[in-house]
C-alpha cells in the first residue's frame, strides 16, 4: 500500500462515519428560494439552506447522491438571527446555515 491509498481510504472511512451520525435528508433541509438565489442560479451558482452540524464533504456527498451532479466548489455561509415585531410583538427570526453549489456550466439542478 503507497501512501496514496492509505490517505483515500481514511477519507473514505472518515466520509462514511459522517454518514452514519447523519442521514443525507438531514444534511439538505431545502432549497433556498429567494431572488438572489435565482439570480445566482443563471450562473450555476445554487443555494441551499443546510443543517447546523453539516461540513462542506458532507454537503458535496448529498449533493452529488442527491442530484446527480458533482460541485466544483462549496461555500458555507452562517446566517444571523434577527429580531423581528409582528402585531406588536417582539420576536426572533431564526438562523442557520447556508451553503453555496458551484456546478460546472453544463451542470443544472432542478429545483421544484
């Protein structure tokens, strides 16, 4: 075994046991709909809101058994809660986590 290989199977065996503490329907909570994220789409460029514990490896696995395709790139981006008043009353606006997809420029992703 060359070094090579020992690397590629602790990732693998690292990968798989990221698996095993989350389902992939865990690590993709929805599609973000929002005027940028449409806007980003033209260019291959697609949004996702994830889950707290999920990491770019585990994103790019859902999003390639998922999908079909395989992202370039992958940018994971907090969002900060906000306060918020409605009928007068005040509250929090929750927030999480999102993550960029950058496909090739043949790569699309349909999003219903």
């Amino acid at each position: 075994m060359t070094l090579k290989n020992t690397k590629e199977q602790i990732k693998q065996k690292s990968l798989s046991n990221e698996f095993s503490k989350q389902s992939l329907a865990s690590v993709i909570v929805r599609p973000r709909i929002t005027e940028k994220a449409s806007l980003k789409a033209e260019e291959s460029v697609y949004v996702f809101d994830i889950s707290a514990r999920a990491n770019k490896r585990t994103v790019s696995a859902a999003i390639q058994k998922i999908y079909s395709v395989t992202p370039l790139k992958i940018n994971v981006v907090r969002v900060p809660s906000k306060s918020i008043i409605v009928r007068g009353k005040k509250g929090v606006k929750s927030g999480g986590r999102k993550a960029y997809v950058y496909l090739k420029k043949g790569d699309k992703i349909e999003i219903i």
